[in-house]
C-alpha cells in the first residue's frame, strides 16, 4: 500500500510538473517569438498536457478500451467538424472589418 | 367514500406524479405529454395547410404563417418524436434487457421535467409580445437577430431548446448506461432486441450531436439577451450557424427514425412468427449509420459556396448513407417472406412504414447530388420527401410501438377493428397529403401565398392532411375507451419473444418477479429475488421537479414579474431570481439526500456489462457526460478557430491581457486538481484527516481561481474591454465564462465531498463519489489547458 501510495505520488507530482512548465513554456516561446507556428505548437503542448491529464490524473490508462475510446471518438468527430468547418472558411474570401 | 377520504387520495396520486422515478411512470409521462405536443404540433400543421388551401388565402399572415411553421416543426421533432420514442424506451428498454429500472431513477426524473417545462416554455412563447419565433424550425442566422426577429418569443425558444438539450443529454447518459452495464445474465448483446439495439445507437448519436446545438442556442441566447454578435457578425455570422446547427440537424434525423426503425422490426418479427431476417446485418447497418449521419451534414449547405473538396466528399457519404437503411429494409422484407403474417394494427403500421420509407428514402438520394440538391432544396419536393420520413416512417413507427405495447402498459385490448380503420385512414391521406408535394417540385417552400398554378395539388395536400390530422382522434378514442372498457389483456397478447412479455400486463413495480436470467439456449428463468431490489417503495423525491419548476419560473421571469435589474438586454425579475432559488434548494436537498444515502441502489448481481466491466455505473455515467462535455467544448473552441481563421486582424493574445494573471490561474488550478488527488490517494491509505485536507484545499483553490476570475474581468471591463469590444472580447467572455461555471460546479461537487467526510462516510474501503467527481476535475483542468493559451498568447 505504501508502495501504491509513493508510485502515486510521484506520478502526480511529476505530472503537475510538467503542466506547470508546459505552460510557462509556451508562455516563453511565443512571448520571445522562438514558436515559428505559434498555433501549432500550442496545439502541440496543450494537446500533450491535455493527453497527461487524462492518462495520467484521469487514470484513462487504467480503463478498460471501450473507455478509452469514448474521448478518441469524440476526438475524431471533433476533428471532422473543425476540418470541414475550417477548410469552408479558408476557401471563402476573408472579411475585412471596414 | 367520504370527501376526505377523496382529497387524500387525490393528493396521493398528486404526490405520486410529482415525486415518482421509477421508470414505467416516467415512460408514462413522457408518452402522454409528447402525445399533448403532437396534438399541439399537428394542429399547427392543419393550419399551415389551410393557409395553403388555395392562392390568395388570408387565413394567416405571412408572419402568423412564419410563427406556425416554425413552431409546428420545432414541436414535431423536438417535443413528440423523440420524446414519444424516449417514453416507450423508459416503460420497454429496461423489461426487455431484464433490468428493474434506469440506472439512474432520479435522473430519469429529471430529464422528464425538463422536458415538459421545455415544452411549455415553448407553447408560452406564443403569448410573448410580438409573437412566438417565426424564422422557420433552423433558425438560421442573421434572420434570428433582434433586428428580425424582435419580442421575447424567439428567446423563450431558445432556452426552451437549451431545457431540452440538457434533458436528452441526461437521458443519453441514463440509457447508455442502463443497456450497457444493467441487461440480465445471458442478455448477450447478440440477443438484445432491436427496439433496444436502436435505442442504443439514438443515444450515441444524441450523445455527440446535441452539444453543437446547446452552443448554438446558446450563443443566440447570448446575442439576443447580453450584445454579443456571433451570429450577426459577418465573420461568424449564417455560416457558423450552420455549421452548428446541421452538424446537430443532420444527425437528429436518425435520431428521430432509428427507434422507429427499433419498433418496426421487433413487430414484423412478431407478427411475422419469425425471428428477425439477417439482425447482424441490420445492426451493423444502424452502426455504419451512426457513424456516417456525422459526415453528411454539409449536403445542408451545398449552397453556400463551401470548398469544392467537402462538397464532394460529403455529397459521396450523403449517397453512401442510404445503403445501410436499404438493408435494412431488404432484411424487414425477407423476415416477412414466407412468414406466418398476422395483420393486426401494428403490423399494418409497420408495414406502411416500410412502403413510405421506400417512397421518403428514395427521393431523399436525389438531394446528395449536388446540382439536384441546389435545384430541390427550396422547394416543396424536400417538403415531401422529408415528411414521408418523418410523418410517413417515423410517426407511423410510433404508431405501431403504442398499439404494440398498449396491453403491456396498461393491462387492456385496444380496439382492434378501430386501430385498422385508423391505419387504413392515417394510409391512405398521408400519399393524397405528401404525394402532390413531390408534383410541386417548382413550387418555393416557406412561402404563404403561391401563383394559381400550383392550386391543384395543395387542395388535395389539404383535403389529406384534414383527413390525416382527424384520422388521430380514432386512437384517441380508441386508447381512452379501451383503458377503461377494453378486455384485460393477457401477459403475451402476441405471443412476442423479447422479455417484455414474461412479466404481467401491466408489469409490477419490480417488473419482474425474480430475477431473469437467460439461459444458454435462450430459454428465459426467473431466481429467487434478492431483498434488495424492491426498492421503488421508498424512491420518491421532489428534486426533480423542483429542479424543473425554478427552470420554469426562469422562463416565466423573462416576459412577466417586477424587473429588479438588466445585464445588456436581459430583464432579470423576481420571478426569474425566484426561479434560480427554487432550483438551487432542490439541488441541495438532492445532494442532501445523497449525503444521507437515501437513494442507494445495490448493483445488480452478475448482471451482463460487456465492454464496461469493472467500470461501475456512476462512473460509466460520468465518461459519457464528459464526453458530451468534451465535445461541447470542443464545439466552443472550434467556435474560436473559426472565427480566428475569418479575421484578418486579431489582436494577440498577451496584448489584450494580463499574462501574469492567466498564469497564476493555471498554476491555482493545476494545484488544486493535485491537492483532490493527494487528497484521494491518502483516503485509499485510510487516512480521511487528510482526504478532508486535500479536499479542503483543492474546494479553496477553485474558490480562489474564480475570485482571481472576477478580479481580472473586473479590470478588463472597466478598462473597456466588454462584450461591446469585438467578437474576441465575446469568444473570451463567453468561454472563460462557461469554464468558470465548470470551476464553480467542480468547487460545489468538492465540497459535498468534504460534507460527506466529515459525517464519517469515507474510509479506506469506501470512497463512492471521489473518483467520479475528480474525472470532473481532469476535464475541467483540460479545457484550461486549451483556454489559457487561447486567451493569453494567441
């Protein structure tokens, strides 16, 4: 039990630490202009932090694939949506307020 | 009897009602109210075909014609269809997997306020100033905005919406759960039926369709009510709304015809002696269904320039969509193929069902090409192709579920010789009704008046629906008279298959008596039956309808009641506050109940739960809440994206505000969700002093993030940085908002953890609730993790 107890306790720690940092990182890099596609690699760094959380703090890791793949369905619809969404919009002439 | 005596048992029954969860009661309210709203919907559909009786008519108004078209396919498809479907799946699902209730009896509850105070915050806008919402059943935008559609009607609609989306949400979680993790031993998913089957793939498809249309309701709400512009802007503006609405719309088709689908096959199996043709097949073509109905909603927008490339992908799945419900038309035909064919009432409806079905399903192909699509869609053959669905499949599917079950549910024979007068009649006037409407294919949809050409067919389109709308009074009489008069019906009155028939008509208040259990052979035994499981007695609670009678008060607030104050645009009175109250008490007295174990239900033993083992319900139910909340958000954020990805100028993020602060909210929140979870690893060690530290903290911290919350919106408005400032400001506003909310729930949620703490509920054995409510917490951490750099950087 104690075991269970430290392995735990790291994990989260461990996590937490990374959260914290991924977000002063992405604070960093695009403060100081180091991101050269800034909305890729905040999509990058959130997705991952996101991906710890839920493995990680939500224990998805522990649960059985039909679980698992509630979130990576959904995912998948999502991602259907904003394709087809924002590809509609890249086609179209952007607007101009004025 | 003395009139006492009387009283009390009328406020018996009242109490009952009022306070009921138990699942065969909830299906009964549901059945009768989406009765009420189809009564309601169908005579707005009388009048809109009075009106076009024949050209020059003035029986309407152009607008008064608006208000009745919109409101008679808002309340067909939001308040009968799927309502009735829920209501005959609430009395019949949970018999035919063997189960003695709901999974979660309360929630089922719940679901079913919501959905009548919906429904009559629906009906009461037509009283609001100005009328009712008159901008047709999509509400497209920028027709919504208060320039067009001014009054307080179309925001009654919206909320109404917003109530019953939230009701379905609940509902989608309940059955979920319930089929997967509560079917009988032995209730394979191989031997489900195919009313359950389908049940199953509706709530999947509700699960990850109705969150777009909350967000979408929800940001009309917001520009009507608080002056934002999401929908009015041209850079989000009618192609968001779209987006939103038919990536909801498409997919709520299927939800409408897929327990329609469910109840013709389990009575053409019965009625045929034969079991189901080719099932495997059926349900894989309802799955490929499913998933395909979420890649078709762009054949809704062919017309607005969309890229090339989508339009043809999704013009090649809106073709592709009709293979898997042509098989299943094929398999209910070949079960009818040499089958020993009883025609009683809901054979005849179901056999209709599939003849329209034909009719509906091939003239809806035509509309995936995409020229076809731009040549029909403003016209009246979409007009007839979609009611050969909905009225022609669907309500006639209903049709036959009702006369199905009818004995079960209420013990007594219908009239027979009346159900097939009524089929042959609702047959016949629904091809004069429907019919000419695919002849009137030049004809403008949504218009009042028409040029003389066209009389012809809208007069015998009329003389079918009267005839159509009158051929309903038949069962009502039919059903009235036969519950009081009707021979008692027998336990299995068809000699049907499915479970449902095992117990007695009506069922007891357990369902069964024993426990079901299905053999290898398929033979169904009853065991002895624990103690445990009678636990309807005591299950009664007025949380629910609390819960629905504040939501009611709030709608009310909003057109009566002494204004105590606006926000923007929106009056809040005491009758509104009033109702905020109501809900609030009814909210604490549920978890006051919980915090009591009031409602504890044992888990049924051995129950079949494939592929949710050793996940237990609770939690169950919570992954798939938080994958509608996912998906809602994920709505919210796309939301984001479009709207950046339109704007050519877009200031950054770190420009517009504070990084420090968005940073030590990260750091606050990222820690409280740590402390919840030392919290929890230190109670499975049996340490509750600290369980109730950790909980205390993170409760704190997420007390402390909102306050840091307020501090910053606080500045930024006075600063002039408001709702007024741009559709940035409005994306800020709005989804910092609803995460904060999330933060204020999560923070609740935490402290009824710490309540039940500190009665001594926890120890190292027993933590019922910490895990399921710090999953919350994760999700709620998640979106942050997309929030904060959206906002602060970006």
């Amino acid at each position: 039990m104690t075991g269970d107890f430290r392995a735990s306790l790291a994990v989260y720690t461990f996590v937490w630490l990374v959260l914290v940092g991924g977000a002063v990182l992405e604070a960093v890099f695009i403060l100081n202009g180091i991101a050269r596609w800034p909305e890729l690699f905040v999509l990058g760094v959130s997705g991952f932090q996101a991906s710890l959380i839920l493995l990680f703090y939500m224990h998805l890791r522990d649960e059985p694939l039909s679980v698992k793949a509630m979130p990576v369905v959904t995912l998948l619809l999502l991602v259907a949506l904003l394709a087809s969404a924002i590809t509609s919009v890249l086609a179209c002439t952007p607007y101009v307020a004025g | 009897m003395g009139e006492s005596s009387y009283i009390g048992q009328f406020r018996s029954f009242v109490w009952r009602w009022l306070t009921t969860t138990n699942h065969k009661d909830i299906g009964i309210l549901y059945i009768l109210t989406s009765i009420y709203f189809f009564l309601a919907a169908g005579v707005l559909g009388t009048l809109v075909r009075f009106q076009l009786a024949r050209p020059g008519n003035t029986i309407l108004t152009g607008n008064e014609y608006n208000e009745v078209v919109t409101m008679h396919g808002l309340f067909m498809l939001l308040w009968f269809a799927s309502p009735l479907a829920f209501g005959l799946a609430n009395y019949i699902v949970p018999l035919q997997i063997g189960a003695r209730d709901l999974a979660f009896p309360r929630l089922n509850a719940l679901s079913y306020w919501l959905y009548l105070v919906s429904g009559l915050i629906a009906l009461i806008s037509f009283f609001a100033p100005g009328g009712t919402a008159s901008v047709g059943w999509t509400l497209y935008a920028p027709l919504t905005s208060d320039i067009y559609a001014p009054g307080k009607g179309l925001d009654l609609v919206g909320l109404a919406i917003i109530l019953f989306s939230i009701s379905v949400t609940l509902g989608t979680i309940n059955f979920l759960v319930t089929i997967v993790k509560m079917r009988a031993p032995g209730m394979t998913w191989a031997r489900l039926p195919m009313f359950s089957w389908t049940i199953v793939f509706t709530v999947l498809l509700m699960l990850w369709a109705f969150p777009t249309l909350i967000v979408a309701t929800f940001f009309l709400f917001m520009d009507r009510n608080l002056g934002t512009r999401f929908f009015e802007s041209p850079i989000g503006g009618s192609y968001l709304w779209a987006h939103l609405f038919w990536f909801f719309g498409h997919p709520e088709v299927y939800i409408l015809l897929f327990p329609a689908l469910g109840i013709i096959a389990d009575v053409i199996s019965t009625f045929s002696r034969r079991q189901l043709f080719a099932k495997n097949i059926i349900v894989l073509g309802l799955s490929l269904g499913t998933a395909l109905s979420f890649v078709v909603w762009v054949h809704h927008m062919f017309i607005t320039g969309i890229a090339l490339e989508i339009r043809k992908i999704q013009s090649f799945t809106t073709a592709i969509i009709s293979v898997p419900f042509e098989m299943t038309v094929i398999a209910m035909i070949l079960t009818l193929w040499r089958g020993r064919i009883w025609y009683t009432t809901p054979m005849l409806f179901a056999i209709g069902s599939i003849f329209n079905f034909i009719i509906g399903g091939a003239t809806g192909v035509f509309l995936s090409s995409v020229p076809l699509d731009i040549a029909f869609r403003g016209t009246y053959w979409v007009v007839g192709h979609f009611h050969y669905i909905v009225a022609g499949v669907i309500t006639f599917g209903l049709m036959a579920g009702l006369y199905y079950w009818f004995p079960k549910i209420t013990g007594r024979m219908y009239n027979e010789t009346l159900g097939k007068i009524h089929f042959a009649i609702a047959f016949a006037s629904i091809h004069a009704l429907y019919l000419p409407m695919f002849f009137l294919m030049d004809m403008p949809r949504r218009i009042y008046d028409y040029a003389p050409e066209w009389a012809t067919y809208n007069l015998i389109a009329t003389v079918g629906a009267i005839i159509f709308g009158l051929s309903f009074l038949i069962p009502l009489v039919n059903f009235t008279y036969s519950l009081w008069r009707g021979p008692r019906a027998p336990d299995n009155p068809w000699g049907a298959y499915t479970m449902e028939w095992l117990t007695t008509s009506p069922p007891p208040r357990h369902n069964f008596e024993g426990e079901p259990m299905i053999t290898g052979d398929g033979r169904v035994v009853f065991l002895a039956a624990n103690g445990g499981y009678h636990h309807h007695v005591e299950h009664h609670t007025l949380a629910p309808f609390g819960i629905g009678l504040g939501a009611l008060l709030f709608g009310l607030g909003l057109l009566y009641g002494p204004k105590l104050f606006t926000i923007v645009n929106l009056d809040v009175t005491l009758i509104s506050i009033a109702g905020i109250l109501v809900i609030a008490a009814s909210l604490l007295k549920w978890a006051w109940d919980d915090v009591h174990d009031r409602f504890a239900i044992p888990e049924p033993r051995a129950a079949e739960d494939w592929p949710l083992t050793g996940v237990d319900k609770v939690r169950s139910g919570v992954w798939v809440f938080l994958v509608g909340d996912l998906f809602l958000f994920g709505a919210l954020i796309g939301t984001w994206l479009f709207i950046r990805t339109r704007s050519l100028v877009w200031e950054p993020g770190y420009m517009s505000h504070d990084l420090a602060i968005g940073l030590v909210n990260t750091f606050i929140l990222f820690t409280a969700t740590y402390f919840y979870l030392l919290g929890y690893i230190f109670l499975k060690r049996g340490n509750t002093a600290a369980f109730t530290a950790g909980m205390s903290l993170a409760t704190a911290l997420a007390i402390a993030f909102l306050l840091v919350k307020v501090f910053e919106w606080s500045h930024l408005i006075e600063a002039g940085y408001t709702l007024g400032s741009g559709l940035q400001a409005q994306l800020y506003y709005t989804l910092t908002g609803l995460h904060g909310a999330h933060v204020l729930f999560g923070a609740l949620a935490t402290m009824y953890l710490v309540a039940k703490a500190l009665k001594g509920k926890y120890t190292r054995d027993s933590h019922k609730g910490v895990v399921e409510i710090g999953l919350y917490w994760g999700m709620v951490e998640m979106i942050w993790v997309f929030l904060f750099p959206m906002f602060y950087l970006l």
